[in-house]
C-alpha cells in the first residue's frame, strides 16, 4: 500500500500539469501545438480549462476554443495528447529549462524512497 500511495505522487497528469503555477504553465503551452493543447484540456475540469484558454494570447486562445469545440475527441486522442505534453515536460526538464522538483517536489524522481 505504501508504495501504491509513493506511485501515485509521482505519476505525471494533465491535471498535475495545469495546475502548476501559470509562468510555467505558459512555457510549457507556449511549445504545445493548437491541436494538442485542445485535446488536451479535454482531460480536465471546465473551469480550469477556461482558466488556463485565458492565459495563452486571444488568437491563440481563440483557435484552441474552436478545435476544442470541433468534436469531442475519444479517449485515445486525449491520451495520446497527454503523452505529448508529458514528453514536453521531461525534455524540458532533461534541457534544463523546467525544474520539477521546484514546481511539484511530489513528482521529483530522485526522491530518496524510490531509490
């Protein structure tokens, strides 16, 4: 069970990853193409999805309200854009650029009970 609860924390979500602090937010959505960020936020509550939509610059946001509103993806288009954002994050960390141990310590892989 401890270790169920340990997996749990470090797992990497959409919902982890909106809900980070909105500078980072806007570096990682900023490498995010329009179609991957909108079915994305599809994987999220309604009103965070409008909370992060408000963040990126009106054309942008604007674009990523209607390919959100095109069609309702299936769950293996959200996943599959999940994943993407996922692979974002670590290559951004790998390059240095995002330190996740400074925005979620939870997720941070180098924590002493993993190892």
């Amino acid at each position: 069970p401890g270790w169920a609860v340990l997996a749990r924390k470090k797992i990497l979500t959409t919902e982890k990853v909106f809900n980070w602090p909105s500078h980072v937010l806007l570096e990682v959505m900023s490498r995010v193409p329009d179609r991957t960020l909108a079915l994305a936020i599809h994987t999220i509550k309604e009103d965070r999805r409008e909370a992060i939509v408000s963040l990126i610059p009106h054309i942008r946001g604007r674009n990523v309200r209607s390919l959100y509103d095109e069609k309702i993806p299936s769950n293996a288009e959200q996943h599959a854009a999940s994943i993407k954002i996922f692979k974002l994050v670590r290559d951004l960390e790998h390059d240095g650029l995002l330190k996740i141990s400074l925005i979620d310590p939870n997720l941070d892989l180098r924590d002493k009970l993993i190892a």
